[in-house]
C-alpha cells in the first residue's frame, strides 16, 4: 500500500515538474515574441513616419484643388490594450461633422440603418470624400497610425481597434480583445474585411488573440501587403 502510494507521488511529482516547464516554455515564447514585436513595431513605423511628410502634402494639395476645407488628420478616440482608450489618427477621408450625417443618413434610411446594425459600415457611405476614396482604396488613410504604433498604443498586427460605443455590441469578446494591441492590420482584414459582419469580426479577432504568434503576425503582414498592392483596399 505504501509503495503504490510512494509511486502515486513519484507521478503526481513528475506531472507537476512537466506542467510547470510548459508553463516556463510558454512565457518564455510569449516574452521573445513580445520583445521581437516591439522591436519590428519600432522600427516600421520609424520609416512609416517618414514617409508622412510627402503623403501629408500631395493630399493637402490635393483637398486645395477639389475645395475641401477641412482638416487633413481626423483624430478618434479607441480601444486600446486592456481597455485603455487612446487617441487614433488617420489622414481625413470624411466629411467634417461625419458622425452628424450619419445620424441623420441611418434616420432616413432604413435599408442603411439595417446595413449599418449588421456591419458597423456602409458600403456606399455618403460621408466618403472625394479625396477619401482614393485614400481609403489604397489604404493610405491608415498610415498616421504608425504615430500610434511608435507610442506603443498600436502594433503593425493586431485587431484593428473598436470604438467606444462598440463595446456593447463586442459583448464576450471584449475582455479577450482587449489582451493585445490593436494592430494597423489584422486577422480581419485579410479574410473578407468587407463582407464580414461585425460579430464575424469579433470571431477572427478573438481567435487571433487566441493563435498570435510571429509566425502568424508575418503571414498576415504578406497578406496584407499583396491585398492593398492587389487594390483589394478598404471597401
């Protein structure tokens, strides 16, 4: 009897010491990735940062010529990692006081407002520029955010960050999303960001939280990088 229980714990020791060098390996993997993602973050968006200064001025130049008067950054606050809100920049693609059109575009449509419920966007959204669909194509809208990514409020992939008003609608979702930075790009993006409803994006973004790793931040960072070049862009 006492042997049987000298082995039981011989087992139960063995089990113990194999499930904390799981433990050590996993944190280990999770403190390399971390620290390789910062490093990647940091230097992108030094370069991307560069690249503000010539794309700031062709669209000032070119909302001179088609008489928008607005400003050329949109400033919005988002979610951050562990809910902490920060604020997002994006080159203007939209009308000045957007939030008020729309408000008034859903109330008297309601094929829209039905649009809007299930996607969280309007495919033909009447807010959108001249100027901001050339950019929101190519996606240029997004690259002040590489401002956010150098702060470390963003990385270069992540889920794309929710609004503020959105968290009721992320429900469960939430509290997993919130664990990572939210990213330039993301797991939404490159699986059909356009035809997804906004529950189907919370699916991908939280089963990327639950997979990230280098491996998968660089297949999506190529897909990305073929869908803008292939003009797939923001829809």
């Amino acid at each position: 009897m006492n042997m049987r229980t000298g082995e039981e714990e011989i087992l139960q020791n063995s089990v113990l010491s194999i499930t904390n060098n799981i433990e050590k390996t996993n944190k280990m993997k999770q403190t390399i990735y971390s620290i390789m993602k910062r490093i990647i973050d940091v230097s992108a968006s030094i370069i991307g940062i560069i690249m503000l200064l010539p794309i700031t001025l062709i669209i000032g130049v070119a909302n001179i010529c088609v008489k928008d008067k607005g400003p050329i950054f949109f400033v919005q606050e988002r979610i951050g990692k562990n809910g902490k809100l920060f604020k997002l920049y994006k080159y203007r693609s939209m009308v000045v006081n957007a939030d008020d059109k729309l408000s008034k575009y859903l109330a008297e449509n309601e094929e829209a407002r039905e649009e809007y419920r299930k996607y969280k966007k309007l495919r033909n959204d009447p807010r959108i520029t001249v100027i901001g669909k050339i950019i929101r194509k190519t996606s240029i809208d997004e690259f002040p955010q590489f401002i956010n990514v150098l702060k470390g409020e963003m990385s270069l992939v992540g889920p794309r960050p929710y609004l503020p008003r959105e968290i009721k609608d992320m429900k469960e979702g939430y509290n997993e999303i919130i664990k990572v930075k939210p990213g330039l790009t993301g797991l939404w993006q490159v699986n059909g960001r356009s035809e997804t409803t906004f529950q189907d994006r919370i699916i991908i973004d939280t089963d990327y939280v639950k997979r990230k790793s280098m491996i998968l931040d660089t297949k999506i960072f190529i897909r990305t990088f073929l869908k803008v070049f292939g003009k797939e862009g923001a829809k």
